[in-house]
C-alpha cells in the first residue's frame, strides 16, 4: 500500500475511542392468532434491545483488535457505529480523531469497511471494471491506485481473475476481491466483520496472511469480528470480548485462557486398547485405543500429570496441548449468560 495520508489525528491519539456507548433498539412483538391481531392494533407491544451498554475502549494505531462474543452481543452494531453507519443512544465515539457519524465523509477516506456477508463489486460486470469506477468516484491518484492494486493481486493470488464476472466467482474468491478493493484508497483502519465467513481453508488462509501482513508492514490497524476463535487467536495480539452488550474481558489471548484455568488436552494411544487408568484427568472421548482426556493444570501440577501417565502400562503414544480457544470461550459464554 502507498503512503496514507495525514488525517487530524494527533500524535498519541487513539485510532478507535469509545466512552461510555451504549445502543438500543424496539423490536416489536407480533401475535398472528386471533385475539393477538386485535392487541396489535390497539395496544402493540415492543421490547427494547440494549445492544451496547455504557461500553468503553481505547484501540491505538497499528494495533490488530479482536472483537467476539456470542451471537446478539452487540458485535455488529459496534461496527456500524464506527463506520457512521449508526448512531449512538448516548456516549462519545471517536475514530481516526473524526466523529463517525458527524464527519463519515472525510473519515470513509481514510476508512475500510467488509462485512462478509456484502459487496462492493459490480455484479455483471469484470473485477477490473469495480476497481478502476472506485478509482474514479473516489479520485484514488493512478500512482497509487496501481500501486495497491498490484499489491492486492500478488498477495491475494488474483492475477486470473481479473477480467472474470463478479457473479461468476466462488465465495472466496469474492470475498479476496472486496477485500482488494477496499484497500484501494490506502485505508488507515479496517474493519472487517466476519471476513473469513464460509471460506474454505485455502481461501481463509490466504486471506489471515494477508491481513497479518499489512497490519505488520504497513502499520495499518485492523478490528476484526468472527466466530472462528481459533482464526481470531492466530490473527490478533488482544481480544475485546463482549458478553450482554457490556465488555466482559479485554487483554490477550493467554490471559482469557488463564480465566477457565489451564485446561489442557491430554490423548493416550495405548498398545492393547484398554482405556488407561487416570485418576485426575477427564474422559473426552475414546476411539480404537486412542484416549482423549481434559485436566485443568492449574488444579494439578504437569509433575503430577506425568507421574500419572508414566506408571501407565501398554502405552504407545502420549500428546498434551492446550485446549481449543473454542472450548475456552464456550465455557465463558455459559459463565457471561
């Protein structure tokens, strides 16, 4: 990417500021039987939705941000208050030094925005066409623009598809083209809600690398959202988590594992088939003389745990690693709830 252009931020200032944020919405209720269509129209009940309550945080420059939580955590909404596409109930929210909502022209300058589930990209018509009507409408400098889109079409492995149709892409693919294309204008934050969504691993692959490398390089400052936790673990250095509308943790990923303490996956393969005796680890799973165990070694000490393993006869083979990130953030979410 070229060099990006200055904004009003100032030395020291927060990429993305929120204080105190809070969000909600009137969903309202609807009963099709008989007496439920005569309350409707004389006394219609709603409910209200607290999206985000009373939220804070502080992302500096250059940082790649996690942003999880359970479904309805207020995820989504986070992002449309960054990118100006909502406003807030109450509280102040600050991005690139800009008001998102009272200056969203001059902060989409500086900003990129995917959501998995859309696109930018001219259905009938060949990716080169999207590229080059964004350079126009958005007066991106040809220097720049071929540039970037160089870039883009090396690191993303896009170099054949070009003069393809945008309907008559995979899903992967697609999603490697909206990402070029809001990279175009040298963004200075992305952000991504559900990038990786229903990508096959190739693609997912190429596309973490991807941002990896110009948050890395390129000092660009990423906020990401998915449900892939093991794709956030890989991609971000700190994970803000969201639990009821409110931040329930913010740090990285060692501490979040270090709040359901050290669980640790333990598999025995045994010579015989029969199932090891092991007194302090939990059965997970069994399957043609493999074991598969669960111990938390906070509670029992990894000296413990060999001891144990070691007066095991008939044993053939012994892996310990850590326990999913999935794991972790499920028990969490049943704590949060």
């Amino acid at each position: 990417m070229s060099k990006q252009a200055p904004t009003v931020m100032s030395p020291g200032d927060s990429a993305v500021r929120l204080r105190s944020v809070s969000k909600s919405f009137t969903q309202w209720q609807r009963d099709n039987s008989g007496k439920g269509l005569l309350k409707n129209l004389i006394h219609p009940e709603k409910r209200i939705i607290h999206a985000l309550d009373e939220v804070s945080f502080d992302i500096a420059p250059g940082e790649f941000v996690a942003y999880a939580g359970p479904n309805g955590a207020g995820k989504s909404t986070t992002m449309k208050l960054l990118s100006g596409m909502l406003l807030p109930g109450a509280g102040e929210i600050s991005v690139l030094g800009l008001s998102p909502y009272k200056q969203r022209r001059i902060l989409m300058q500086q900003l990129g925005v995917l959501f998995g589930s859309r696109t930018e990209l001219w259905w009938d018509n060949p990716l080169i066409q999207s590229f080059e009507w964004k350079k126009v409408v958005w007066d991106i400098p040809e220097a720049q623009y071929k540039q970037n889109l160089a870039m883009a079409v090396a690191l993303l492995d896009m170099g054949g598809l070009l003069k393809t149709f945008a309907r008559e892409l995979s899903l992967g693919q697609r999603m490697r083209a909206d990402l070029a294309m809001m990279l175009l204008h040298s963004p200075k934050l992305l952000l991504l809600d559900e990038p990786t969504l229903g990508l096959d691993v190739s693609a997912k692959r190429q596309m973490i690398d991807f941002l990896k490398k110009i948050n890395r390089e390129n000092g660009v400052t990423i906020v990401v959202t998915s449900h892939d936790m093991d794709d956030l673990e890989e991609m971000a250095q700190r994970i803000l988590m969201l639990a009821q509308g409110k931040i329930v943790y913010d740090g990285d990923f060692a501490g979040l594992r270090g709040i359901t303490g050290s669980l640790t996956r333990v598999t025995v393969t045994t010579a015989n088939g029969n199932p090891p005796a092991l007194a302090d680890l939990q059965p997970i799973t069994s399957e043609n003389g493999v074991y598969e165990f669960e111990i938390d070694l906070a509670k029992t000490p990894i000296q413990a745990l060999m001891r144990q393993l070691s007066a095991v006869e008939n044993v053939r083979d012994v892996e310990i690693k850590k326990a999913p990130i999935e794991q972790v953030i499920t028990r969490l979410y049943e704590r949060w709830q």
